[in-house]
C-alpha cells in the first residue's frame, strides 16, 4: 500500500507491444500541485510499481507543468513555441482545459451536395435547375494482363514473386453520335501509346458533348474515364506511358 499525503498523484500503464505510455488516473490529495508520478507493470501474474523520476526520459514527451495534461513530443522542432503558446491560454484558464465553439458571422447551410458542384449552386442561385443535366458520355476501358514470374527479393523480409503486364487494351465510348468502341494488342506496337493517342481524341469529344449549350454556366471539363471489370492496379500499368512529349500528369487524385 502506498500512502500520499500533499501530492498530485498520477498512475501511469506500460504495454510492452509497442512500448507505450498512458496515464490512465490522477489524485489530488489535500489540493497539493507537487507530482507523483508512478509506473504500474503488470504482466498478468505479477505486479509492479514504480517511482518515476524522469517523466520526459521515460515517454519522450514534454508535459505543460500547468495543467499536466498537454504534452509535446521533445523531437518537435516547434516545441518551444508550442509549448510556450499552450502555456499562456493555461495560464489564462488557470490549467482548465476551455473548449470553444466559434461560430461564422454569417450562418452556412451544410449542403455539400450543392456547395461542391459550382454548376448545380450557380443554376440554383439563379433559379435555373430546370436547365441542370447529369453527365450523359464517359468512355470506358478494360486492361488484360499476365504474370510474369521474376521471384526478385528487396531486403532480407520482401519478395516480389510476379508483376503484372499488359497485353490487350479496349475502351468503350458512348457519345451524342452513339457507342463504338477501339482495341489494342501487343500485336501492335506501343499499342498503349497508340490508345492513349486514339483516347485524348476521343476525351475531346466527349467533352464537347457534355457542355452545356450557354456557355456562361459555370461546367466541369474532366471526361469520366471509368475502368470496366478492372482493379484499381490497372490504372498503374499506364503511368508510365502518361508521361511523354504529348502528356503530363498534372493532378493526381486520392
């Protein structure tokens, strides 16, 4: 049994997979501000307690010696400002942690459906939705592959057993003059290049059809190129072969 008289009290648990600190209780005893802090290691049979002398050695952390609460990683190249802009809000709150809600000056609705498309809010705000239209074109693609066994190892823990590559290509266009589709093998040559060139001409089309006829309403030109029956990886297999002479990569999403 340990007795604490005059002494703010902290008990803290170690978990030994990763190693890592939490404090899990404090007690304040007769309104002291001294610290206590102790150590409690239990590995389902045994347990201990122990005195800790060096808080900041044993976590690695920095703790606000106002309120006790707040801690800074003491690696953190901002840890004087952050410590020092912490301290005076704690010194204002007399350690109390003050939450507060600070409001807009003008009220918001939350309607991201509408706030996120500038052509559905610009015909709303003008009274137009009737003039609103989903977009009708896309094209779309399906990437064939196989495997090729290359069994390469990366350090003493990874290993790469295959790698996936390309050998057919088809895409689908559905336009204001119909759907037709294009394809390309290994048969011929670049024939990833050679869709791409054929792609982009018919992006520009797509595009085309899909503009609103008044050209003062705000629009959206990204063509939706969905990938038909293929997985998120085939994407990857023509990165590559986006950026030549002809095209760059200028914004990758997600």
């Amino acid at each position: 049994m340990i007795r604490c008289r005059n002494l703010l009290q902290h008990l803290s648990i170690c978990y030994e997979y990763p190693p890592r600190y939490e404090k899990t209780q404090n007690y304040i005893v007769n309104g002291s501000d001294k610290q206590f802090n102790i150590l409690f290691i239990n590995d389902g049979i045994n347990a201990h307690i122990m005195y800790i002398s060096d808080v900041e050695a044993l976590t690695g952390f920095r703790y606000c010696n106002i309120c006790h609460r707040q801690a800074y990683r003491i690696k953190d190249p901002n840890l004087q400002v952050s410590m020092r802009n912490h301290m005076k809000k704690c010194q204002k709150n007399n350690g109390k942690i003050v939450k507060k809600v600070i409001l807009e000056k003008f009220a918001k609705p939350f309607v991201p459906h509408i706030l996120s498309n500038k052509t559905y809010k610009y015909l709303l705000a003008n009274n137009l939705t009737h003039l609103f239209k989903p977009t009708q074109y896309y094209i779309t693609y399906d990437i064939e592959t196989f495997e090729k066994k290359v069994n390469e190892k990366f350090g003493d823990s990874s290993q790469v057993i295959a790698t996936l590559v390309p050998y057919a290509i088809a895409s689908t266009v559905k336009s204001a003059n119909g759907i037709h589709s294009f394809y390309y093998d290994i048969r011929t040559d670049d024939f990833l290049d050679k869709w791409l060139e054929q792609l982009f001409e018919e992006a520009k089309l797509v595009k085309k059809d899909n503009k609103y006829i008044d050209e003062t309403i705000p629009q959206y030109f990204e063509v939706p190129v969905i990938g038909f029956n293929s997985a998120k990886f085939d994407t990857s297999l023509v990165f590559k072969n986006l950026k030549s002479k002809d095209w760059t990569i200028s914004k990758y999403l997600g």
